[in-house]
C-alpha cells in the first residue's frame, strides 16, 4: 500500500478524531461495559483500506489513558487493527460489522478478565459480553450512520471512497 503525503495527514486526521471522541466520551469508553463511539469510525476500512493505519494509532493513542495503560495499548490496538484488517475485505457493510463486535468482544473481554478482574470475581463471559454490547451499540450506530451517509457523494468523495461504492447492506 503506497502512502502520499495527503494520505499520512488524513490518517492523522482520522487518529485525531478516535482519539477526541473517545476522550470525550471518556467514562463510556474503557473498561466493562463499554461503548465506545470511536470504534463506529473503523467501518472508514469499508470504504478506503489504507484507514487502518490512522485508526490503529488513534485507538493506540486513545489507550494510553485507559486505568490498564499499556496493556490496553496493546490488546486494544490489536483488535481494532484486525477489525479494519477484515472489515476491508468485506463486500457487504452489514459482515464488515460482525469483526468489531467479535474481536473487541474477545480480546478486550479477555484482557479484562486477566487484568483488571481484582480478586477474580467476574469471570471471563461477563467481561466479554459487557464489552459485545457496548461494541453492538456503536457499530450498529456506525452502521445507521454509514447508510446514511453513502447515498451523499460529498461525503464520498470526502472520505476518498475507493472500493464498495455501490454496496446494498
């Protein structure tokens, strides 16, 4: 994947924007029951591929002022990364939803589960389910969101849309 110079600032742009809603959201984005808003922007993978790199970064940035620190860093970007890895091989917007909600589920459910489960008394289906239905709400806002927004070719050609133009669901 080449990167132009306009493409490294619109990643940053991209990592900005994650990490400000996240921070705006800061006591709905981390720990169990999680919803965080960000995360709705990974569905950009649909649209344009090179947009993994600013999500990672945005959601590696984002993570550094979770209470699990480092950790999160690491787990968390791991997820979101192979989010957007997937969701840019999806053909259809509804399937690019099913990776977010899958891989945050479980990597941050387990995460949770060995780091921040003081004392062990959650087990690891809580955590991970906790974090399933934070990560419904906001793909599926992203998804409403997204449906709405393709039938604007501003919006289009805003984002610098590439592939799936002409998706149906």
């Amino acid at each position: 994947m080449k990167l132009t110079a306009k493409d490294i600032a619109i990643n940053g742009i991209i990592a900005a924007i994650y990490v400000v809603l996240t921070l705006l959201t800061y006591p709905f984005s981390f720990l169990g029951l999680q919803i965080r808003l960000a995360e709705m922007m990974v569905l950009l993978c649909f649209f344009r591929k090179n947009y993994i790199l600013g999500l990672t970064t945005g959601c590696a940035i984002a993570n550094l002022f979770s209470s699990i620190g480092i950790i999160d860093v690491a787990f968390g970007t791991l997820a979101t990364f192979l989010s957007c890895l997937c969701i840019c091989f999806c053909k259809h917007l509804l399937g690019a939803c099913i990776f977010p909600i899958l891989f945050n589920s479980g990597i941050i459910g387990l995460e949770l589960y060995f780091f921040a489960n003081e004392g062990g008394a959650n087990s690891f289906w809580l955590f991970a389910v906790e974090v399933l239905i934070g990560e419904l709400i906001a793909i599926t806002l992203g998804y409403v969101l997204f449906q709405i927004l393709k039938r604007n070719t501003r919006f289009l050609k805003l984002i610098r849309a590439k592939q799936n133009l002409d998706f149906k669901v």
